[in-house]
C-alpha cells in the first residue's frame, strides 16, 4: 500500500449516547412527626435519667444520715442493737 491510497475501510465515529430518564421530582418529605416523635422520646428520656437521679441523691442522703445516727449512738455508749443501752455499761 502506497502513500495516498485510501484505506479499504473508512474512519468511523464512535458517539456516546447517554440517556437521562426523565421523571418528575419525589414529592417532599413532611417530617414535622419525625421531629415531633423524637423530641418526645427525648423528654420522656430526660425525666426518666432525671427522676432516677434525684432518687440516688435522696437515698444517698438518707444512707448518710443513718451512718451518722449510728455513730452518734455509739458516742454516747454501746447499744445492743436497738438503741437500748448494754447491760455491761451500766
């Protein structure tokens, strides 16, 4: 094959061809009842941790008076238990 002389196949261009399926836009969420539900179970969270709380702090209060009471008691002379004083200190 000489210079100049045409090839036997002529040069082919490839396209691409891209489609984009046209289709109308998904209707927009509403999510007020997510947000409505989920500060809900928020609160309802925050009181439950809130009340469980106050309850070990007032526990831990009354814990501690006890243990100062039976100290106090014990100061003042031995008991047998029930606040009732030993018969061996008397």
């Amino acid at each position: 094959m000489g210079a100049g002389v045409a090839p036997s196949c002529s040069h082919r261009t490839l396209r691409a061809l891209s489609l984009c399926p046209v289709s109308p836009e998904p209707p927009k969420h509403d999510s007020t009842v997510a947000v409505i539900v989920g500060a809900s179970v928020g609160g309802f969270l925050a009181v439950v941790i809130l009340v469980l709380m106050v309850v070990k702090c007032v526990r831990r209060k009354k814990q501690q008076r006890l243990n100062t009471d039976d100290q106090k008691t014990e100061e003042e002379g031995k008991t047998d238990g029930e606040g009732n004083p030993d018969e061996g200190t008397k």
